[in-house]
C-alpha cells in the first residue's frame, strides 16, 4: 500500500470506523443523565448520532472524488449507517442496562439519510469533493451526454476551452 494510499485510509475511513467504535462504547453504559429528557429525546440523540455517522460514510464514499451517482452513494450511506443501527440494537439486546427498540432504529434510518444528503450537498457546495456544480465550475471539463466537451466561463468572464 502506498503512503498516499495510508494517509487517505487514515483520514476518510479511520473515522468511520473510530465513530463506529464510540457508538459501540457508548451502547454498553447505562443512558447518559445529561440529555435533556423530552418526548422523543431517545429517538433525537439517535437520529443525532447517525446523522453523524452517515455524513461520515458519505465522506468515506466521496473521498475518490466520483459522484456521478450522487444518490446512489447517499443510498449506500443510509443502508451502511442504518444497517449499523441494527446490530447496535441487537448489541443492546444484550446489555443489562440497555434495549432494543425498532423506534431507534427508524431514527437510525432517517438520521444517517439525512446526514448522507447533508454532506453531499455540502460537498457540492464546497467543490471538495466530485464535480462541479454549475455557476462553480471556473474552467473544468464538462462533458455533454454525448461525450464532447464545452466550454466554460471563468469568474473573470473569459472563456476558457476545457482541458
């Protein structure tokens, strides 16, 4: 594996999986007593938590900078944060302190979407991640359905061809 490779691994999947590793920590101790109690406090720090941890796969996915299928990745964020919901509900079931509820796993659901989509829409933003949104575009290659390419206007207002 290259260095380059490593540094990458360390900085979009490590915190992934540190975040994982959290959940896990935090769903073998009794329920914290500094969350505010409301209706539906439990299902708040749920979708919370997850919506943490789907921006966090969402960021893991982009990270090779392909969002051709921008939804096709929030679905993958969703399905991998939710499907972690489920076996930290099924890890709760074992715990003395701790129960299972498909309530919370709902919340798991909707928060790693939301999260996902949050993300993604952040990283479109930001032009840090994938391709360029229009009015952002400053000068790269656009490629048209049919696989020619068109130019761009720069902020400066020149044209520029497309490399």
């Amino acid at each position: 594996m290259k260095q380059a490779d490593i540094k990458s691994w360390i900085y979009y999947r490590l915190p992934v999986i540190a975040y994982c590793g959290l959940i896990f920590y935090q769903s073998s101790q009794a329920a914290p007593d500094i969350i505010p109690q409301f209706q539906f406090s439990d299902k708040a720090a749920h979708g919370i938590g997850y919506f943490i941890l789907g921006a966090l796969f969402m960021r893991a996915l982009l990270e090779r900078g392909t969002d051709k299928h921008i939804w096709w990745l929030i679905g993958l964020s969703t399905l991998f944060s939710g499907l972690y919901g489920v076996s930290d509900e099924i890890h709760q079931s074992f715990v003395s302190v701790r129960s299972a509820s498909a309530g919370d796993v709902a919340a798991d659901f909707a928060g790693g979407f939301l999260g996902a989509a949050a993300f993604a829409a952040l990283a479109a933003g930001t032009r840090k991640f994938g391709r360029q949104t229009s009015g952002l575009t400053k000068g790269r290659k656009l490629n048209n359905n049919n696989g020619s390419s068109k130019k761009n206007v720069s902020n400066s207002g020149s044209v520029k061809n497309a490399l």
